[in-house]
C-alpha cells in the first residue's frame, strides 16, 4: 500500500495517520452501510486515497460492497473479518496508551 501511496506523492514524512489508523477509521465508518463519499469527508481523505484503501480492504475481505437499491452505487459495510480487526486494533491502541 505504501508502494501506491508514494506513486501518488505522498511520502510516510507527510503523513500524520499509518496506514492501519486509516484502515480503522474506514472500518469504523463501514459498521453501518456507507456510500463512498461519506466515507471519504469523514476519514478525511483524497478520493485516490480512497480507492486504495477500499481495493485493499475488499480484497482482503475486511470490507463488503452491496449496490444501494435506489442509486445503483456501491455501498460498504464491514465483515465480520472486518469487526475481528478493528476490535483488536482497539485493544492494541488501549495498551499502547
């Protein structure tokens, strides 16, 4: 993920979030279902940001995309894969506090 983000200019020295703080912020977005966009403004990224992570969180299956029955757009939720890593995540951010 790192190898796409620099291809976009963006270097780790400009970065203020890892790349699991981001994933976890998306997961948390994705506990209810969530169209692209919302989850773009309220993790605070760039739309090519958002393609990566979203390509990389389906492909490793923490994340499910559902076409919304109204717009035909694809929604995000996360999977039960998905709630495993965030719960862990938070357990490793409370004993790295």
């Amino acid at each position: 993920m790192l190898e796409e983000a620099s291809k976009l200019g963006y270097s780790t020295f400009q970065r203020k979030r890892s790349d699991i703080d981001i994933i976890a912020d998306i997961l948390k977005e994705a506990q209810k279902v969530k169209r692209k966009t919302r989850i773009m403004y309220n993790c605070n990224l760039s739309y090519s940001q958002l393609e990566i992570y979203l390509s990389f969180l389906l492909e490793i299956g923490l994340l499910d995309s559902h076409s919304d029955q109204r717009s035909n757009k694809p929604s995000f939720r996360i999977t039960s894969k998905g709630s495993k890593f965030l719960s862990a995540y938070s357990k490793l951010k409370t004993l790295m506090s």
